[in-house]
C-alpha cells in the first residue's frame, strides 16, 4: 500500500530511480525462481508433458506470472499517467529477462524459448503499447531509439517481433513532420 501512495503521489513527475535499478530488482526476482519447478511447469502449461509424468504436478508460478507481478508496477505508473515511468520498468523487465535467458545453460536452456515469449509479450503488449500514448517528445525519442536499437541489433532473432517493433513504430510515428520534430 504505502508503493502504491508513492506511485499516486508522484503523479506525472518521473522519479530518481534508473532502469539499471528497476533491472537489477527484477533480475534478484528472476535468480530466486527454482528453474526446474519452472521448466515442469512450462511444459505443464503448454501440454508439452509426456504420459502424464506431470499429472501429479503442483504447479508453482509460471514465468508469465512473475512477469505479470513484475509488470503491475509499470501498470500503476500509466494509471497516473507517469508513462516515462512505466517505459523504464518496461525496458528493466525485457532487460532483465534478456540477461537471464542468456545466462541459461544445460538442462535450463529449454527455458530460452519461455524467456524469449515473455520478452515479446513487454515489447509488444506493454512497452509500444505505452509510447503510443506519450505526448512529451522527449520521452518518445527516447522510447522511438530504444525500440530501433532492438529492431537494429541484437534482437534479430525474434523476426515476429521485428515486425511488431516496426507496426508499433508506424503506429507512434504519425507522419513526417512529427519524425523531422522527434530528429
């Protein structure tokens, strides 16, 4: 409750805390996660368990779920229409999500492909969806060259993406003289 003031009393004004912060908190949230409970229960969630060797299964928190605990907090800062706010805990989870997916190895790395929809899902449902409604155009250069940054490198590998990064970039950028104002 007493974030939940703060976020409310804060309003619109951005506060002093960095999206290394915000993905530095998420990724402690991301290494306490036990990641054989979560591979049983991805394959669980997605029906991908063999001769019902999971049917005794108690599942525990999927990805989705952390995410979404995650996510909630970006969601109270549009709610006070601090969306320069909720860009920054947006860009922490994917970054967040991105170390962990790539500190996978052995058995654990079957989780990569989990990672890597988790990471679609802040980009596309949370993250463009948030720089469609800023008006600062400041703060949307910003977010507009952190999305071509991942259309551009790194993030080549999820070709669905690039194609949603690049309809959300239509969708931010209405026309020409707003891209001459924004560069």
């Amino acid at each position: 409750m007493i974030e939940d003031l703060n976020i409310f009393l804060q309003g619109q004004k951005e506060t002093l805390i960095t999206t290394t912060y915000y993905k530095t908190r998420f990724r402690i949230e991301l290494d306490q996660m036990n990641l054989k409970e979560l591979l049983q229960t991805w394959y669980f969630e997605g029906g991908d368990y063999y001769d019902g060797q999971y049917s005794d299964f108690d599942t525990s928190l999927s990805l989705s779920d952390v995410i979404e605990n995650m996510s909630d907090l970006g969601k109270k800062y549009e709610d006070s229409q601090n969306l320069g706010e909720a860009l920054k805990i947006y860009q922490a989870i994917f970054e967040a999500l991105d170390e962990k997916r790539n500190s996978l190895k052995g058995d654990d790395s079957e989780l990569r492909d989990c990672f890597e929809q988790e990471m679609e899902k802040i980009i596309n449902d949370f993250y463009i969806k948030t720089l469609t409604k800023i008006n600062n155009n400041n703060l949307k250069k910003i977010g507009i060259d952190y999305l071509c940054y991942l259309f551009q490198y790194g993030y080549d590998k999820f070709s669905s993406n690039q194609n949603n990064i690049f309809l959300g970039l239509k969708e931010i950028i209405s026309n020409k003289d707003e891209v001459i104002m924004l560069y």
